[in-house]
C-alpha cells in the first residue's frame, strides 16, 4: 500500500522484510549517482533491510553481501553499474568528529551513492546537503510504514503504482 502526499513524499506499508527488501530494488536501479539517503527508524524497523534492496537494485551481486556496519561504521559496495555504494552506520557514533572522520564529503560525488543509517545522530553534519529523507517506523510486528521524501524524479517515477 502506498500513499503520495501533495508535496511528493510517499508512505508505503510494507509486511515482513522480504517486502522491505522488494521496496529497495526499484529505487536501486533508477540510481543515478550523487544521491544520499539519511535512513532513520527505531532498532528493527528495517533500515538495514531497505538498504539490501536498493543496493541489489543497483547491482550488488547478492544481499547477504549488504550488512549493517554497526562495528566497521561503512561498508562499500560494488555494483554491476559502476556506482560505488556506500552504507554508514552512525548507531555507535559518538560525535559529530567520529563521523566526520569517516570522510563523509569524500564519499559524496557523481559516482557514488551514501546510504546513512541512524542519519539522525550526525544530522548536524549533514544539515545542508541535499538528501532523500526516509524514516522507518514499526506500526505492527511484522509492518513497517516507511516515508520517503525529498525524492528526485528519477526515483518517484519507480516508486508510483502504474
């Protein structure tokens, strides 16, 4: 089930992370490159699950390539595309100065794609850099209702129902 707000933000129901998963791929394969996700949601809401759709989109061989790097703090991926996909995770982060050593701006160009989890621990960070918004929440125990905004065209097109 979905639903598209008059200012473009979708909100999708999705039940059990196969769904989740099956969520992510169309977003990953309209990637372009120079996007970045700031994905937030409670634990278990299925960040980590949406993110393993949409870099399989993209072109990653396997999902059970695609893990959250809680301890590493980034995983990168290679896809069939020649996008370079990048997954942080900011869960056990401690200060804007953790993060900014990852070498965030780096990672951000045309070529790429960053994947953030729990982007609202570094918000400060990245306030000002232009990002799609995705924000997982548990509305049952196998439901996830999941908000997406600031899209751009190429990946709303993917996502409206035909």
């Amino acid at each position: 089930m979905s639903d598209w707000a008059d200012n473009g933000e979708i909100v999708i129901v999705t039940e059990g992370p196969q769904e989740t998963i099956a969520l992510g791929r169309p977003i990953g394969t309209a990637l372009q490159g120079g996007e970045v996700f700031c994905v937030v949601g409670p634990l278990g809401s299925g960040k980590t699950h949406l993110i393993k759709g949409i870099a399989v989109g993209a072109g990653v061989p396997d999902d059970d390539l695609v893990n959250s790097p809680t301890f590493v703090l980034i995983n990168e991926y290679v896809t069939k595309s020649g996008l370079e996909l990048y997954h942080l995770d900011a869960y056990r982060l401690e200060s804007i100065r953790q993060f900014e050593m990852l070498g965030f701006d780096d990672l951000c160009h045309l070529r790429s794609v960053v994947l953030i989890e729990w982007a609202d621990k570094i918000a400060s960070a990245i306030k000002g850099v232009p990002s799609i918004m995705v924000t997982l929440n548990h509305i049952h125990p196998t439901k996830r209702q999941i908000k997406i905004s600031h899209l751009p065209s190429h990946l709303r097109d993917v996502l409206r129902p035909s």
